[in-house]
C-alpha cells in the first residue's frame, strides 16, 4: 500500500553541530529581522506551510511530521511502515537531509526517497542526498503526478497557523494567526530571488479568485478561531482583481479580516492607502533592496514617502535591504545602511548578497568564478560571512557589516515592537478621525475607482466601523508589554519614545483597564525571568513543539506540553 511520509528536517535548531549552524534558529525575526534587539525580539517559528498543503491535496495517505526530534524521526520511519518518504529542506539544512536519507536507507531500504524544497537546486543534490526523486517546480502538481493523480482538479487549502511558540518579553502569546497561500512565484523575477527561479518564473496561483481567498480565511476563522492572517505570497496585490474580490466578499459577508503581506513597491503605489485599509493590510514586507534604484520594482518610487503614509495609517512595514552587492564599496555600502536607516520602518532586515543555486545570480557568479570553494551548505544563509569574491570586502567584514547594521538600527530607532505599537496606535488615532471627517461630508467608497468620491448625502460606512474595531484589537495588543519595552529600552531615546506611544494609547483608549494593568504586571515578570535567562545563557534558545498530522484523518497531535495561557492576548 502506498504511505507517504512528508518530513521537515529534524530538532535541535540553532545548534553548532556537523550538520547545523548556531544563526538557523528556524526563527524568521529573531534570525533576520529583530537581531541584535536581546530580549525586545519576538519569539516564533512558522510551520512548514507548503508539506500541509502538499498532504491536503493528494489522494494517497499522507502524514506530515512537523519539526521532529531525531528520535521521532527515526521512530516514525522504524514503525510507520512508509512506502515514500518525502524530505523538505532549504540549503542550509542540507546536511541534516542527508543524514536523515541515510537512515531510511538503513531502516527502510524499500521505501522511496523523494526531496523537496529550495535545497533540491544544489548542484549534485542526488550524489550528496541520497535519494530517489527530486521535486522540481510547483509541487502539488509533481506529486499528483507521480502517484498517477489528477493534476488539474482544484486545490483545497489547509488551515495551519501562521506561527507556533510565540513568546515577546518571555511571555507566551496567545493571539494566533492563521496562513494564506493564495500561489507561488512571482513574475518580477530579481535575479537572487530562490523564490522565482524555483517556480521558472512565473506565478501559479492556488486560491485564483477573492471568493477563493475569502472561503479560506472563513474555513480558517471556524477551525481555528482566527480573524487576522499571514499571506504566503511573493506579491499579492501584483493580482489586483482578486484583491478587489476579496475585498467585495468581506464587505458582503461583513467580516473585517486582516492581512501581513508582501508586496513590491511599484505595486503599493498604484493601489493606494485606502484600498489597503479598506482591505485590511495591516503588516507589509517590502522589498527595497539599495538606494541606487537598480530593480524595476522600486524605480520612480519615493519609498520614504511610501513607507510614511503606510504607518501613518496603521501599518507597519518591515523593508528588506541587500548588502554586498556589486556596486557596494566601503564608501556606497555605509549610505546604503544610512538610506534604508532613513525610511524609519518599522523593521529592517538586512541580507547579504548571496547566490543561491538555482538563481541567476548563482549562474553569472559560477560562470565568472566568484564562488568560493570550502563554505559549507550550513553557513550559506545570508546573515554571516558571504560566500563569493567581492572586490571590496573579506569574509570576516561582511558579518560584521551585517551585525553592525542590527545594532545601529536597534540602537538609534529602538526595538521593532515599540515602531509596531507606535504605528497600531497612530493608525487608528488616523482612521477615526478619517472615517468621521467621510461620514460628515458624505463621501463613499467606489469599488471601481478604488477611491472615497462624493456620495447623495451623509451617511455610515459600517464596514468601515467594523474595520474601525478590528485596528483597534490590533493597536491594544501591544498596551500591556509598553511598561517592559521602557524598562528594557537600550538607551535615552527608546525611552522617550516609549513615553510617547504610552500618551497616545491614554489619548485614543484612555487609562488602562484592570485587565491591561494586570497583563502588564505579569509581562514585567515574565520579562524579569527572561532577562536573567539572557544573562545566564547569552540566547535564550526554545525549540517549537513536533507536529503530527495524518491524512485523509488529518487528526493532528503536538508532542509538546500545552502551552501557558499568554499574558498578553
């Protein structure tokens, strides 16, 4: 009987081993974004969305084994009896898929190897992994294919939370997300993209209409509880009719959800503020890479204007920048941090330059011979010492450059979630007074234009007052953890800018609620408890909890003990 087995790679993570590296923590902020901000970072781990969509649309029986230790790995090979067992991983992981073939090769020798993810496009993948089947492409429609399945019918999205083991100050978070995969690839195409070269290109969606997207964020809402969402997308709104769509079946249906997305530059600018308000964005990940305008998707663009008016209306942006790049010397590569310092986001992540394989950008750097021979896979992540010749920088250098831009960030514009809560509370504070200032000159929304025109007369806009509440759940989330952003703050200015935000959450709510004085005591706990951890063990490592999930029962299991109930909601 054909029993497929669908496995990222195994636990501990963040560990200096012969197969892993002590910067892959399997965290995405605390790794690239909120580094360097100590006990101000935000603690969480993302499921492997794309294995449980994988096992939602295939007709043979699936399990997927989320975040195994070792000996859960190996049990489950050793007892389930598996006649394929599929290994997703990325190029730093490498090591890890190897020596986890190598176990089933001894344990399961019938069983089928397949390998997945941005780690297949490694040179020689199946002499250094041994294996049977590589997974190229989109992978819902090479997997129907081989086990001789239908691979146009359509696809059912899953429900999966957006993140697990989320902690901020040491307290545990309670308020959970859900995920949207609405397609993958995207057709801007930059040449070290893994993203884009892995999908040819081109993008292939999954959720094709709003009225898709809009089922999947109900279906999510009743299983999970969730009314907030991250969308796993290149660039989203680049669809603009299913985000109108989208947009149309919340109104109809009166649900406010909101969105984290990404999105190019370009994109935003054409849509315009109140459509992403109006649909309800409230996190954006913009690419802005270098002052020096070298991608189409940030020419003519006035980012710091952009970023701006997005966080003056309620959302934050987190702006992504490169270093390292091929016009970068010691003089260009010190604006270039100045510049994306500048756009004050409300989060920065900076990555080195790095050729991954299967991108153009490996290709041009292969065929010049700029590649470093001797760097293992595990040290290939982009946020240590690059692995090609440049010019201008040695290896040592450029993770000092890279550290050094966490820190200044850090230091000079104080920790990311103090910019978020800022953003929450100046956004609705902004969003008030815009919706009564419409509703007194009787101006409404028009679908078409995309724009506020001048209606018959005076008149509510009740989605509007329902979004209205939705931004505030959002800006109050942050009130109880600002007594240990201020007791924490790096320096003068944090604090300053703490006192700030404080005033204005006692301008727009007024004082705080016995609840909110109640959480707020319980974080200063937890925040004391973790900053002792801090001292004691420099990094405060907490692996997420397993995952297993079986299908067609999709009965879900967490090996771990049920988490605290968070103090902050």
């Amino acid at each position: 009987m054909t029993r497929l087995l669908l496995c990222g790679v195994y636990k501990p993570y963040g560990v200096q081993d012969d197969t892993g590296e002590a910067l892959c923590t399997m965290e995405l902020l605390n790794n690239q974004v909120t580094r360097e901000q100590g006990i101000h970072s935000p603690r969480s781990s993302n499921p492997s969305f794309g294995l449980y969509l994988l096992a939602e649309n295939l007709n043979v029986p699936v399990t997927v084994l989320d975040f195994p230790t070792w000996e859960e790995f190996t049990r489950e090979i050793d007892t389930g009896g598996y006649s394929h067992v599929g290994i997703s991983f990325i190029v730093p992981n490498v090591l890890k898929a190897r020596r986890m073939a190598e176990y089933i090769r001894k344990a399961a020798p019938r069983a089928k190897i397949i390998l997945g993810g941005h780690g297949t496009a490694i040179p020689g993948i199946r002499e250094l992994v041994d294996c049977d089947e590589v997974c190229h492409g989109e992978g819902v429609a090479w997997l129907r294919h081989y086990f001789g399945e239908e691979t146009d019918r359509p696809i059912v999205h899953p429900v999966v939370e957006s993140a697990v083991n989320g902690y901020v100050y040491g307290a545990p978070l309670l308020g959970k997300a859900g995920i949207l995969i609405p397609g993958v690839g995207c057709q801007n195409s930059c040449r070290f993209c893994s993203t884009s070269h892995k999908f040819d290109r081109k993008y292939t969606p999954f959720l094709a209409t709003g009225e898709e997207m809009f089922e999947a964020c109900r279906k999510a809402e009743q299983v999970l509880g969730v009314d907030d969402f991250g969308v796993i997308d290149e660039n989203f709104c680049k669809e603009p009719a299913r985000a109108r769509e989208l947009l149309a079946e919340m109104e109809r249906n009166g649900k406010a959800y909101s969105f984290s997305i990404f999105s190019s530059a370009e994109t935003l600018a054409v849509l315009g503020i109140d459509f992403l308000l109006r649909l309800g964005v409230n996190f954006i990940w913009i690419g802005v890479e270098s002052k020096a305008n070298l991608f189409e998707k940030t020419r003519g663009v006035d980012l710091h204007r952009l970023v701006a008016e997005l966080q003056d209306h309620g959302i934050s942006v987190l702006a992504s920048s490169i270093l390292f790049l091929e016009h970068h010397d010691k003089k260009t590569i010190h604006e270039d941090i100045e510049w994306a310092l500048s756009l004050e986001s409300d989060f920065s992540q900076f990555m080195g330059l790095g050729p991954t394989p299967g991108t153009q950008l490996y290709r041009d750097y292969e065929a010049a011979g700029k590649l470093l021979a001797g760097i293992p896979w595990p040290k290939k992540h982009g946020q240590d010492e690059i692995w090609f010749h440049h010019p201008e920088f040695t290896l040592p250098e450029s993770a000092r450059y890279l550290k050094d831009a966490f820190v200044r960030k850090y230091e000079e514009q104080g920790p990311g979630v103090l910019a978020m809560a800022h953003t929450a509370v100046k956004g609705y504070l902004a969003l008030r007074a815009e919706i009564e200032d419409r509703e007194k000159k009787g101006l409404a929304w028009d679908p078409e234009t995309m724009r506020y025109v001048q209606g018959q007369a005076p008149a509510p806009d009740p989605f509007m007052r329902l979004r209205l509440e939705r931004v505030k759940k959002t800006a109050l989330m942050f009130r109880p953890a600002l007594g240990a952003m201020m007791r924490y703050a790096p320096n003068a200015r944090a604090e300053a800018k703490c006192r700030k935000v404080m005033a204005m959450y006692r301008e727009a709510f007024g004082p705080m609620s016995l609840t909110d004085r109640l959480k707020a005591m319980a974080v200063r706990v937890f925040a004391l408890r973790e900053s002792r951890r801090i001292r004691k063990e420099g990094v405060v490592m907490r692996q997420p909890p397993t995952r297993r999930v079986t299908y067609p029962e999709r009965k879900a299991v967490a090996r771990c003990p049920v988490q605290r109930e968070a103090m902050i909601a």
